[in-house]
C-alpha cells in the first residue's frame, strides 16, 4: 500500500511540476514580447516624433507599466516556486522520520 501511494504521490507531483514549467515560459515569453514591443512602439515614436513628442512620453509610462507588471510576476512566480520547494522537501523529510520509527 506505501509503495503504491508513494508512486501516485511522486507521478502527481511531476504531472504538476510538467504543467507549471510550460505556464512559467509563457509568462516570460510573454513579458518580453511586451517589453520589446513597447520599445520598439518608443523608438518609433522618438524618430518620428523627437524626444519630447505628444506620444513619446505615454510610451515611455506604458513601457515602464509593463517592466514592472513583469517583475511583479516574476517575485510572484519565485515565491511560489520557493513554497513548492519547501512543501516538497517538508513532506518528503516527514516521510522519511516517519519509515525510520
């Protein structure tokens, strides 16, 4: 019975890890296509419309929006990962004092 809950356990947690690796290169890969968009939309801008153009600085406030929405997601992401991590770890080291009784 251990050994079979034990397996279950260990293949559920990288089907879980498996689905959460995709998510975390979506979001990265998204944030940077942002990013890079809203560059080129300012670089754009700058040449059309000089330094100071009517449209230059709204694009520079979206593109800093943008930065920071994506470091927030990325402390979030760490943080959950780090949660993971230790869960994981908190339950397998229960587990293994559990056998040694």
């Amino acid at each position: 019975m251990f050994v079979k809950t034990t397996v279950a356990a260990v293949l559920g947690g990288a089907l879980l890890i498996g689905g959460a690796l995709p998510a975390m290169a979506d979001w990265r890969s998204d944030c940077e296509n942002r990013i890079r968009r809203d560059e080129d939309n300012l670089r754009r801008d700058i040449a059309a419309h000089g330094e100071h153009g009517k449209n230059v600085e709204k694009r520079r406030e979206v593109l800093e929006r943008d930065r920071q929405n994506c470091r927030m997601v990325e402390e979030r992401e760490r943080e959950r990962h780090e949660h993971e991590h230790e869960h994981e770890h908190n339950y397998f080291n229960h587990e293994y004092e559990h056998d040694m009784r």
